[in-house]
C-alpha cells in the first residue's frame, strides 16, 4: 500500500526485454535506503517487487499483465519515472490510499496553465475508467496522488490542477500533450461500483437487469433506489 507522495525521481539505469516481460534497474537513492529483497516500490504507480538492489539502484520484474495496462512497456533507458516505498504503518498519510494496481492508462489531451497551477486533462483509453472517478475526488496518475478537478464524461476525459511543488518533485514535468500516464481510481468507487453491479445484475459487464448497460453506479440507479429525488 501507498500513499501516492512521490519520494524521489528515479532514471531507468537500464531495461531487459523478453517479449512482454521486462527487468527494469532504476538509478535512485532514497528509496534504496533500507530496501530488502522482496520489498515494495511503486513505479509510476506500479507496485513492484525489488529482486536486488545496491546503494545507488534496484531492480523489478515487471509481468506481462503490467507490461500491457501500464506505461512501463514504453520507458527506455535514461526515462525518468516516479518512486516510492510502501507506507509504513506509524508514517504520516499525507495522501489516500494507493494500491499500485494500476486500472489503465490514460493520454494527456491539453496542458493548460492556470495562475501558479497547471491543468492537465486526461483521456483514459477504456473510457470506463471515468465510472469511478469523481470531482473533488482522488486519483493516482503515475504514482501521484491527486484531486480531481472536473469530469466531462461527453468529452471523455477528466481534469487535475498541479501545484508547482508537484510539477517540480516528480517526472510529471516531462510530460506533454499526447503522452501516456497510468492512472489508479480510488479503491472505495472501485469497490462501491463493483458490489452494486453485482447486487443489481450479476457479475457480466452488461446485464439484463440493467436494460443492457452495465450494472453499477450511475444516476440512474440512484435515483431508482431512492437516493436522488
């Protein structure tokens, strides 16, 4: 478990391919402070597992499942990602509750600034991701805990507002128009949205109970449970 605050920028030392699955050695020096084998370190928002490390990088295995619903495939040697350990239990809980199972990825769409602050709207690719992302909500881009700004389920996409200090203490610096970010929705949509979709249609994806669209929370079904006038 995370918290989705950032404790350094890493650099991709080096990547080893083998079809769908890779060996990333990232440079980094925080994160390594301590680290046993075995231990956790989200990567761009992808928990991963350290298999060996010394005082100035680690290295993960990343899967073929990871490989395909994350940004890792695209990393190259020199890329710069996000770190950060697994939260401790007596640490502050500076963020919200991050799995580092990434739900998909998302491409940025505009980069707009705003006063001191930057707003990157996003797209995610399975547009399904927008069920369970809410305004003033949290989501995780890239391991970054984050407040929604606005939803545009029309348009496809949702709205964050960065401060400068988390432009400047992570990777998304680098990020521009048209490139990818993993994007996590916060655990308690995913799990409210998965248990009404089975209390009210089963476990399919679309359900007769639902008049052929998918079973979960939706206006509608608030509404006819009595939740909105």
């Amino acid at each position: 478990m995370f918290t989705g605050l950032i404790e350094e920028i890493g650099t991709l030392r080096s990547v080893k391919r083998q079809g769908e699955a890779m060996v990333l050695t990232i440079a980094a020096s925080v994160v390594t402070q301590e680290v046993k084998l075995g231990d956790s370190i989200s990567v761009n928002g992808v928990c991963l597992t350290v298999v060996s490390w010394d005082a100035s990088s680690f290295s993960a295995d990343v899967m073929p499942q990871t490989y395909r619903h994350s940004n890792l495939s695209e990393l190259g040697s020199g890329s710069p990602v996000n770190l950060e350990r697994a939260m401790t239990a007596g640490g502050r809980f500076g963020g919200h509750l991050v799995q580092g199972h990434v739900d998909g990825t998302g491409r940025i769409r505009a980069v707009t600034p705003d006063a001191n602050a930057v707003v990157f709207a996003i797209a995610p690719q399975d547009p399904s991701l927008l069920r369970t992302v809410v305004p003033q909500g949290s989501v995780t881009l890239d391991g970054i805990s984050l407040t929604v700004a606005g939803v545009d389920r029309e348009a496809g996409q949702f709205t964050v507002s960065i401060i400068p200090h988390t432009l400047r203490m992570t990777a998304l610096q680098h990020k521009r128009r048209g490139d990818t970010v993993n994007i996590e929705n916060d655990i308690l949509g995913k799990y409210v949205d998965h248990l009404l979709a089975l209390r009210l249609g089963g476990t399919e994806p679309e359900s007769a109970a639902s008049g052929g669209r998918r079973a979960g929370l939706t206006e509608a079904m608030l509404r006819d449970n009595g939740f909105l006038a």
